[in-house]
C-alpha cells in the first residue's frame, strides 16, 4: 500500500501539470478522520486533484459548507486541488417547488427541477451556483466546478411554462404535428441553461483557472436518438462550458480481449464526445475505475488491474485528452430512498451518516493496484 508522506507543506496547484489526473471522492463514504491520510495517498499515487462531493446529497456542499471547507484545505495541504462536484439533477435535497418541476408527457409532476424555466434558473439556481462560487471560490484547491447527469434522469419538459411558451399543444412524439419546432425550441432553451449556469458562476468567481465543466454518460454525446428525445444540441450547450465529458463504464472480464475491448471502447467514446463537440473542446475523460459487473459481488474485486488501468489512460492520452478522471477513488452505496436523505445528509452541526461501501472495489481500498499504478500515474506528470 501506498503511505502517506510526512511532508505536508507542499502546495496544491503551484504549476500547471501537463496532464490533470484527478479521481472522485464521496466526502460521507469515510470518516472524518479518513480525509487527510486519504488525500495525501491520492498525491502520493500521482493524482494531481480530487472530484469532491456530498455523496447522495450534493447540495451538501452548501448545507455542510464548514465540513466543505474544511475538507477542501486539507486536499490543499496534500497537494492536489478540488473540483467540487454541484450537481446531479435528481442526487441533491434542494427544496422543490411545485412550479418549478419536470412534467413528464403523462402529466405527471415528476422529482427533478425544469431547467427550461426561467424563472427557477433566475432565483433558486442563481442562489445555489452563487453561493457555491462565494463560499469556495477564493479557497487556495479550488480547481472548478463539475456538473454531473445534467441530461439524465427526467429531463422531461411538459409543463406550464413550455405550454405557454410554445403557444399550442405540446407534441408528445416525433409523429405528432409540431415536432421539428418543438426539438429546435428546446435546443434554444437547453443552451439558455448553459448561458445562465455559466455566466451565474462567473459573477461571482471570474477566475478562468477554474474550469466550469460538463458531463454525462458517452450516449448523451453520441446518440441522435436521445438528443432529440431531449431536444439536445449537445454542440451548442457544450461551447458555454470550459470543458465536456461522456464518461463510460467499462467491464473487464477474464477473456482474453476483455482489456482490448476496453480500450476500443475508450477510443470510441473520445472520438464520439470529439465529433460532438468539435476540435477546439476541452475533454475530460471520465471512466470507472472500478469494474461496475463486480461492484456488488462478494469478495475483493478481481478488475481493473493496475495495468488495464494504464492501458484505458494511454488510449485517452495519445488521443490528446489531457485530464484523466476515474470513478473512483472512495464511492458509497448509492440506492437509498430519497426519504433517508434527511436522516443521512443533515445540515450542520448535525453528524452525517456514512453510506453503505463497497469493499476492495474502488482505489482506495485496493492495494493490490497501488504501487504499479502510483508508479505509472506519477510519471505522467515526470516527463
């Protein structure tokens, strides 16, 4: 196993590094008193930041903004920054609206907010972005701003506002009359979303350095189906951001080609998030870390090795990407009924709850990777 180095003092995000490496980490999938030895481990691995959040709840960065903070600093004083984790449309306690609620082509008013509504963007999502920017943004880790999902879960767009908006009888499928216009307006309001979730941030913390980034599984990226399913021009929301992603979430196995298998799938996604959003993007490329076909098997994970690990960053790199980010290093159980979310993420000063885990399935209980990994994510940034 890797050992946390005595040396503290090193300063996060001195330089530049050529190629950001950065993993995720749930804030309530350790103890407290797991924080420092896991962020300095993660250094010593050769990761250059870390995806923060509040596992389940992650508007926990604002009700738990002291534990936040606190967590932030002691990544800082490891060496490795932080991009924090904002938002996942249905992973965060938020309080909803009746008014500002997805509406599903049934009618029914569903958990997950109407980004199309200008309103909602105008009030309850400027002060959450603003206050995230005002508490973290002047925080020496501070690395950017990471938006997760934000095309998945519902995202379905027929309520009051769109009836209104539109100005006729919403079309519930491409063969009902006013479909083209119907796609081509929510393109318009999807890029709104963009506009406003970027310039919210920037009010308040204009420091470019700070990268505000999107992301999503590849499908988002490369499937035309699901686009106009949407009504996504996944082009013309990405260009507002700093960066994009289409993450994946690969399975080894023991066949023989199971690593090759991998790394083509790798190429594909890059190449799909590419063709999507064109040349001139910044990539993140985000992959699972830890083999999603083992994660609730007994026993110690046998997949990914260290080496097929190597094997999915080298396809990344020598396609230009130039921030590697894995899923991940500590993860919690994430299926947990929304009316536990209140016992699990109190605010502050009340003690959160530490979420089921998944043993020997992510990085940071799996020495076996360590070393030969370490080794190799280290020298990335040594050439």
């Amino acid at each position: 196993m890797v050992l946390a180095c005595a040396n503290t003092s090193i300063r996060a995000q001195e330089a530049k590094p050529p190629v950001r490496i950065s993993a995720w980490y749930w804030l309530n999938s350790a103890p407290k008193e797991s924080w420092e030895g896991d962020f300095l481990t993660m250094k010593n691995l050769g990761f250059t930041d870390v995806l923060l959040c509040w596992g389940l709840d992650l508007s926990g960065i604002v009700s738990r903004q002291n534990e936040t903070r606190e967590a932030m600093q002691l990544a800082h004083k490891a060496g490795i920054g932080v991009y924090l984790i904002v938002w996942q449309p249905s992973a965060n306690a938020l309080k909803r609206s009746p008014e500002f609620m997805q509406v599903n082509a049934d009618g029914t008013v569903l958990d997950t907010f109407d980004t199309f509504n200008p309103k909602w963007r105008a009030t309850q999502w400027k002060d959450y972005l603003q206050d995230i920017a005002r508490i973290y943004g002047s925080e020496p880790a501070m690395a950017g701003y990471v938006f997760d999902d934000s095309f998945g879960s519902a995202n379905i767009s027929y309520g009051s506002y769109e009836e209104k908006a539109f100005g006729k009888p919403l079309p519930r499928k491409p063969t009902e009359p006013g479909w083209d216009e119907w796609t081509k307006m929510r393109q318009g309001w999807w890029e709104d979303w963009a506009k406003d979730t970027v310039s919210y941030i920037r009010e308040i913390d204009p420091d470019k350095q700070h990268v505000i980034y999107l992301e999503d599984i590849i499908s988002r990226f490369t499937n035309a189906k699901q686009q106009a399913s949407i009504g996504l021009d996944i082009k013309r929301v990405a260009k507002h951001f700093d960066a994009v992603g289409g993450y994946t979430t690969p399975t080894w196995t023991t066949n023989v080609d199971s690593s090759d298998k991998v790394v083509q799938l790798t190429k594909r996604a890059i190449e799909g998030v590419q063709k999507a959003v064109g040349p001139e993007a910044q990539i993140v490329y985000t992959f699972w870390s830890a083999n999603i076909a083992e994660e609730r098997k007994p026993g110690p994970a046998m997949f990914p090795t260290a080496s097929e690990i190597r094997a999915v960053c080298e396809q990344a790199l020598q396609m230009g990407v130039k921030h590697l980010d894995m899923y991940g290093y500590r993860i919690g159980e994430f299926v947990v009924p929304r009316s536990e979310l209140a016992r699990m993420m109190p605010p502050e000063p009340a003690p959160y709850v530490l979420t089921g885990q998944f043993p020997q399935k992510f990085m940071w209980d799996r020495p076996e990777i360590q070393t030969e990994l370490g080794k190799y994510l280290r020298g990335l940034n040594q050439k």
